[in-house]
C-alpha cells in the first residue's frame, strides 16, 4: 500500500512539473508570436510612410514636368509669333 501511494505522489509531481514546463513553453511561444506581429506592424507603418513620401515625390515630379512643359510650349510659341 505504502509503495502505490509513493508510486501516486511519483506521477503526480511527474505531471505537475510536465504541465508547468508545457504551460511556460506555451507562454514563450506567445510571447514571440506576438513581437513578431509587432514587428511586423512597425515593418509595415514604414512601407506605408514610404509609399506616401515616394508618391508625393512622384507628384512633386510630375507638377515641374508639367511646369516645365508650359515653359516650353510658351517659348515655342513666342519663337513662332517672332518668325
């Protein structure tokens, strides 16, 4: 009898020290699941500031193309109105 009881608190401690090392497990793994989740939110906070600032340089190109374009046009047709 005294040997089933030792065999029971055995198996007992066995199960209580597998379920803590599992549960820390489970926690570290969250832990990196959720800092890779942040980092990739702050990874795409950047392509998106990078998307704007590349747009808006994008635009900023086009408006002096077009500037320049009205320049020209305008010194065509003033060289034409001279000949």
């Amino acid at each position: 009898m005294g040997t089933i009881i030792v065999i029971c608190v055995f198996v007992f401690l066995t199960l209580v020290s597998i379920s803590g090392i599992m549960t820390d497990y489970l926690n570290k793994q969250t832990k990196y699941k959720l800092e890779a989740m942040k980092q990739e939110i702050k990874l795409e906070k950047l392509r998106q500031e990078s998307y704007i600032v590349e747009t808006e340089k994008l635009r900023l190109e086009i408006e002096k193309t077009r500037q320049q374009l009205a320049i020209d046009t305008a010194n065509q047709s003033s060289l034409q109105e001279k000949l």
